[in-house]
C-alpha cells in the first residue's frame, strides 16, 4: 500500500467519525506530525520573548545543566 492510498483510507474512516473528543486527540496527533506547523504568539509572548533574548545576551541567563545540577542540590539537602 502506498502512502497515497493509506492517506485515503485514512481520510475516509475520519470522515465517517462524529466522536468530537476523538477527533480532537486525532488532531493533537497529527499537528505533532505536521511539516506545516505555524505557531502564532501574542504580542505579549513577543515581547517576552524579546525580552528573554536580551537578557541571555547580556549574559543574565543560565543553561538547563546547571538548573538540573541546582535542583539535584537542593533535593539532596532536603
């Protein structure tokens, strides 16, 4: 079967479905899969993100190793 075919089998069997909660999590599975996949930010989340980008270029930012390596301090205290 070619990938063709199984995406019109496929297409087929979804349309014949009505379960909306099953359709949702068919679609979360697909937009993990999606080449296509735009995200769209708020201007809120811009600025945050401008922001985070400045702060990490004046250095005020430390790598997830480090979080891990604080945070395993910390439980080992406790």
């Amino acid at each position: 079967m070619t990938t063709i075919e199984l995406k019109d089998i496929l297409i087929h069997k979804i349309a014949a479905i009505n379960d909306k909660s099953f359709l949702a999590a068919m679609n979360t599975i697909i937009d993990t899969k999606s080449e296509k996949l735009i995200y769209r930010t708020t201007p809120e989340q811009k600025q945050r993100i401008k922001l985070a980008k400045e702060q990490i270029a004046r250095g005020e930012a430390i790598s997830n190793d480090q979080v891990e390596a604080d945070i395993d301090k910390w439980l080992s205290e406790r």
